[in-house]
C-alpha cells in the first residue's frame, strides 16, 4: 500500500483526526478507536513501515523507541506497576488489519495467556 493511502500515515500527518497521547519527531502514539482494554494506545513509528517483516537494521532505533513511548504512555496511565501488554500484530494469521508497524499497549484490566 502507498503511503497516501495508509490511515495510520494519515493519522501521523493530521490529516485525519486520532486522540493522540504522545508525539516526537519520529513516534506518535494515539488511543485505539475500539479499545480492547481500558488502556489502549497504538504506538507508531512516522516512518511508513506495512510489518515486522519489512523491518531493516536501519529501523533498529524507531522500534526501540516503540517500547521506550509504550512504558511512558503507561506510567502517565497509572498502569505500570500493575502491569501491561504490549503486542504487534503480523500479516493475516496473526490479525494484522492496518499494514503500517503498530505497537499495540493494552492495560488497565487483567490479560489472559494465551492471547486468543
Ligand atoms: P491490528 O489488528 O494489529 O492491525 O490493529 C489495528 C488497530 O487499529 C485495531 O485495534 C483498530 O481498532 C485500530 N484502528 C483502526 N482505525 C483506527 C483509527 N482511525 N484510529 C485509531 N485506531 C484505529
Ligand atoms: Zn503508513
């Protein structure tokens, strides 16, 4: 998919409306329109990347950060210290929907293992 056509794309460039909780100049984390959790934020790098499996050396720092957004985003959310998930999704077997890397951070509720 071109990146004019990706939504999350879209989102990170304000050209469509997101309930964003957190921006950097490459990281932008918004909370998901159907939220699983009571805490349910999409952590995304600027750069358009469809999947794990595109992912090259170069994007090594971009996905670091991923985490480093996830475990602020979760310490402003009160979630931390009771604990969280974070998971990204991979092509149709695993439920990917949106081809543009998500880091998916559920909490606020208690996870189940293993995820369905
Ligand atoms: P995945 O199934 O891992 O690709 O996750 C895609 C996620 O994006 C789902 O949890 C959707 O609810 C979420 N989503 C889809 N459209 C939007 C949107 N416009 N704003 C926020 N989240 C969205
Ligand atoms: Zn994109």
């Amino acid at each position: 998919m071109a990146e004019e056509d990706c939504l999350f794309c879209k989102i990170s460039a304000g050209k469509i409306p997101a309930d964003i909780v957190h921006e950097t100049e490459d990281v932008v984390a918004f909370r998901d329109i159907n939220p699983q959790a009571p805490t349910h934020v999409l952590i995304i790098p600027r750069k358009h990347i469809a999947t794990i499996n595109d992912l090259t050396a170069d994007d090594s720092v971009d996905v670091g950060k991923l985490f480093l957004v996830a475990a602020a985003i979760a310490r402003n959310d009160g979630i931390a210290e009771d604990g969280y998930r974070v998971a990204m999704n991979c092509n149709q077997a695993a439920g990917q929907t949106v081809f543009h890397l998500h880091l998916h951070l559920l909490g606020g509720r208690q996870m189940k293992w293993p995820p369905g």
